[in-house]
C-alpha cells in the first residue's frame, strides 16, 4: 500500500484554522464591551474629581478622599419612566375633574416628560405674582405626589403678547420668571419638596401654545406649566454633588 504524503499546502491550511475561532472570539468580544459601554451612564463631572482627588494622593499630595456621595437618588436610579409619568397624570385629571377644575387644569405627556398646564385664570391675578387661594388649592393637589419623586420638576412661567401693565415687571421676562419663581418657593415653603431637584423659568410671550390672535388664544398662552422631567432628563439635570477633601492625619 503506498503512503501518501501530505502536501505542503495541507500543513498549512491546518495552521491557519486556529486564526478564524480567534479572530471570532475577538469579535463577540469587542461586540460585548461595545454593547456594555452603550448601557453605562458615564459621569464625567463625577469622574474628573475622583481622578484629579486620586491623582493628587499618587502624587504625595497632602488630601485623601473622604467622602464620594453616590446615593440612588443623585446618580439618576429609582427615576420614574413614561408609564409612571402617565399614572400620575391620569391621577391629576381624576382629581382636577372632582374639584371642577378640568378647564383650568391641562395635562399632557411630551417627549420633555408630564407637563400639568395650570391657567393664568386660576392662579394669579393679571400681572401680579401673588398666589390666590384657588391656585394654592390647585398647587396643593398637584404637590401630593410630586414632592416626593426623583424626577426633576421644572416651573415654566409663560405670558402673550400683550404690552406689560405693570410698573414692578416691565417686561414678560421679569413677569413669567417671578410667578415661576413664587411657586417654586411654594412648594418647597409648604410642601417640602426638595430645592435641589426644582427650577424655575421664565420664558415671557416667547412659548406659545396657541397663536396671540383671539382672547381665548391668549388665555391658554397666560399660564405656568408644572413639568416633570422624563428619566433621562432629569439624569441630566445638574445635582448638589458631595464632595469632601480633608487633610491626612
């Protein structure tokens, strides 16, 4: 019987087949770290502090870090998702509609989070900024269940077009940035919400709903619009950061 002898082109097939299940693995390797980076939330103020901190002890600095605050609530976990965000909503409508304050009370989900629109009407007289006992009845109904979510809420004033009347707020940015600004102090006086996960905006004429051409038009414009940031934006939103560098001892 004779023997066959391998050819050189064998060996060298046979070599090279371990180079196509590497070449695999490296590739569901890379596909796996790629997959893990695009699910992390980096925070590169976060990030920039504990290296320059680490940095300085390296070095022979005279500083050790003392305290890094990661709690649920400042790192953005615990955040309520549009389904919540919807929940709650539906629980501001059943509740306005019992006091009869559907008209006045507008609700809708936008890609900015729960937006609860409250009239001009129904919570300050015209240019003033002082709160009146309907707003207050309002405010008090809304503030029940957003004093104590993780989300970020935004107070928004908003005005028409009409030529201010007031001698104290010459224009709709001092006007829509105060009445906002009063009801932050509201519910953070009265209620207890958190002053570091609350704003206030004035936005003047600039922000519409309805085109200024009719009076009931400007009646939906002359508002303050109470909106609770989405998950992601509110991840965004800048956070009271605790931070501590002490001597060593």
């Amino acid at each position: 019987m004779l023997n066959r002898r391998p050819r050189k082109d064998d060996d060298g097939d046979n070599l090279d087949r371990w180079l196509l299940t590497y070449a695999d693995l490296i590739t569901l390797l890379l596909a796996f770290f790629v997959v893990m980076y695009s699910m992390s939330q980096i925070d590169a103020k976060k990030f920039g502090k504990m290296a320059q901190a680490l940095s300085g002890v390296l070095k022979g600095g005279d500083v050790v870090l003392d305290r890094w605050d990661l709690n649920p609530a400042a790192s953005g976990h615990g955040l309520l998702k549009v389904g919540d965000l919807q929940m709650l909503q539906k629980y501001v409508e059943e509740k306005s509609e019992e006091m009869g304050r559907q008209e006045e009370v507008i609700t809708e989900i936008t890609e900015r989070g729960l937006v609860v629109r409250i009239m001009e009407s129904v919570i300050f007289e015209p240019g003033a900024t002082e709160l009146g006992s309907r707003a207050q009845e309002i405010l008090d109904l809304v503030a029940q269940r957003i004093k104590d979510l993780p989300n970020h809420i935004r107070i928004e004033g908003h005005c028409d077009d009409r030529e201010p009347k007031s001698d104290r707020y010459p224009s709709h940015w001092e006007l829509s940035a105060a009445r906002a600004t009063r009801v932050v102090r509201y519910l953070i006086e009265q209620h207890g919400v958190s002053p570091d996960r609350i704003s206030a905006l004035g936005y003047g004429e600039h922000r519409p709903v309805r085109p200024n051409n009719s009076i009931d038009n400007r009646a939906q414009n002359r508002r303050v619009d109470i909106v609770v940031l989405t998950e992601e934006l509110s991840s965004g939103e800048p956070r009271s950061e605790v931070f501590e560098l002490s001597p060593v001892r």
